[in-house]
C-alpha cells in the first residue's frame, strides 16, 4: 500500500458483485484493493494470515513535488471532494493491518525517494529486495522437509508421473460408454484360444485417446 486508496465502484455494482460472490459486511463506499484484503486476508483464517506480508510505504516527500503530482499519488493531497474520507479509510486500513496480532512482524515498512529532475518514484530496489528475501525465506521453510527427503528411485518417479498424467487426463472425463465397456470387457476376458486379447486404439491428435486410456487405467 501507498499513499491512494484505491477505486470505489459505484454502490449498486458493488452490491450486486458482493451478493454474486456470497460476501457478507459492508462492501460499498470500499475500494477494491482494500476488499481484496479484507477478504483475501483479514476474514482469513489465522493461519492464513500468517502466510502473508504487508507493505506499507511511508510517505514520499510530498512537499518537494508539484501539487498535481503530489494529488495523483497521494489521496490526502487530493481536491476532490471525495479525496479526506478516502484518505481517512487508507490510514484506518493500514493501521489495521498493523495491529493484526497474526500479521505481527510479517508487516513491513519501506521508504522510497523522489527524484526532482526526473519527476518520478525512485529508490525501490531496497524494497524489491526485501519481498524477494521475505518470499524465498518462506518457501525455504515450507519446503525443507521436502528437501531433506532421499531422492526417489525410477520407480517411484515413474509411478509418480503416471498419477499425474492419470490425474490430469481424467479431469472433467465424460462420455465415450460404448467404447470404455467393449475395453473393459477384453480387459476382464477369461484367457482362452482364438479370444480377443488386445485392442488397438487410434485417432488423431487430440481426439482423447489418452484420455481414454487415463480412464481405463483409473478404472482397473
């Protein structure tokens, strides 16, 4: 989060967007960036909201910019009549988050600078920094266990693929009876002479043969 609210949508839209989704609480007169944390996050469970980092600028250095710019970048600069009550849920939602107990030290604060010839936001590679390390130290921890595990033998690897490959392939898998029943019938054959004990199946690229071999697989 900056120094901007973020977009209000009209309240009718809003109304009928949160009764679509099934969100209950007050939704109008709210931005959608502070929705997405409300809902992404604080209605979260606590552990959901310990797998998540904040970041809150501190201000830019409003008074050496021009008033235009400092408006477009920050709501409390704002002509607007709707620029203080935007200004005044910003600074509520940030000290919201910083006084989650769950957030605790997973709330971050960064400075960026200005730079006055080039009229832009400078000095963000710290921050870019510290979300790479915050990121990469999290998935360290999540995965070490993992890590420390022997490496599997070409059998499990090979078995493993093939789960996956079943698992994909038979998603949303529907119809095709008549040919999975004549399939599962030389499958199930007693072995006897002069019997069926293979069948070949062909089709073009894409048509599902291995979709249909995924389900014969899951139904054996």
């Amino acid at each position: 989060l900056g120094d901007r609210y973020g977009w209000v949508p009209p309240e009718d839209r809003m109304a009928a967007a949160a009764q679509e989704a099934g969100l209950a609480g007050q939704v109008q007169g709210r931005s959608v960036t502070a929705l997405e944390i409300e809902y992404g996050i604080l209605k979260e469970s606590p552990e959901q909201r310990r797998r998540c980092f904040s970041y809150l600028r501190d201000p830019l250095p409003y008074d050496r910019m021009p008033a235009e710019l400092a408006q477009r970048y920050s709501d409390a600069h704002g002509t607007d009549p709707g620029a203080p009550a935007r200004a005044a849920a910003l600074e509520a939602l940030k000290a919201r988050l910083d006084r989650d107990p769950e957030l605790g030290s997973r709330v971050r604060h960064y400075r960026a600078g200005w730079d006055q010839t080039g009229q832009r936001v400078t000095g963000l590679e710290a921050w870019g920094e510290q979300v790479f390390q915050d990121l990469w130290g999290d998935l360290e921890s999540e995965t070490r266990q993992f890590a420390q595990q022997p490496l599997p033998t070409w059998e499990q690897a090979e078995r493993a693929a093939l789960a996956e490959f079943v698992e994909h392939r038979t998603r949303d898998f529907v119809g095709r009876e008549d040919l999975i029943g004549q399939l599962l019938g030389i499958a199930h054959s007693p072995v006897q002479d002069g019997a069926p004990w293979c069948a070949c199946v062909t089709g073009s690229a894409g048509s599902g043969k291995s979709a249909v071999f995924a389900h014969l697989y899951r139904r054996l």
